[in-house]
C-alpha cells in the first residue's frame, strides 16, 4: 500500500455555485483584456447560498474535491472495455497529470 499525505483532520466539501459576477468563468472583460474576477478570488465559484468568497489555499482544496468528481463522472460516462483493471486506471491518471491545464480552447 502506498502512503498517502493524511491531513490531520477531514476537510468537508463545501457546497459552491457559479459567481454572479463573472458567471463562473473566473474572469471578467475588461475593455481590451479579461480581468480576474475579484468577486469569487479568479475561481468563478463561491459558496453556496451565502455567496462568500474562498481563501485561496480553501479554494484549492475544494476545486480539487469539484475536479474529482468531475472526473468520476466523466469516467462513469465512458464506456469501460471489458478487461479494465488496474492498469487502465494508472494510464488515465497518467494522462490527466500530462494534459492537467486550464486551458478551455475558448
Ligand atoms: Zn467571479
């Protein structure tokens, strides 16, 4: 078994929404450029209900758990072979550390 960092108490996942502002893409147009939208940190979420904005080390965590699942979702959606074992596993999350951009071909 590998060893994984353990923080040192559990982290819950906060419920977030897309920001009002920028409407979730985490910038804003500017005249010439896109700004980073201050009203969500440049994240395009906020907390749910209560609108507030994450720190940023908060944010990254919390992106993360949304990525995840994200990706859960998105594996569930495909189709597997019918030999998926471990070793498909260690390819995709291969693949995703080699493609993990925020580029969104926009
Ligand atoms: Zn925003």
């Amino acid at each position: 078994m590998q060893k994984r960092p353990v923080p040192s108490f559990k982290r819950e996942q906060i419920e977030l929404e897309h920001c009002s502002i920028c409407k979730g893409k985490a910038v804003v147009k500017g005249l010439f450029y896109e700004l980073v939208c201050a009203d969500c940190n440049g994240s395009g979420w906020v907390v749910w209900g209560s609108k507030l904005v994450l720190s940023s080390d908060e944010l990254v965590t919390q992106l993360s758990f949304k990525l995840q699942h994200a990706q859960r979702e998105i594996s569930a959606l495909k189709v597997s072979p019918p030999m998926a074992g471990p070793q498909s596993q260690y390819e995709q999350s291969n693949r995703l550390g080699a493609g993990g951009t925020n580029y969104t071909g926009d």
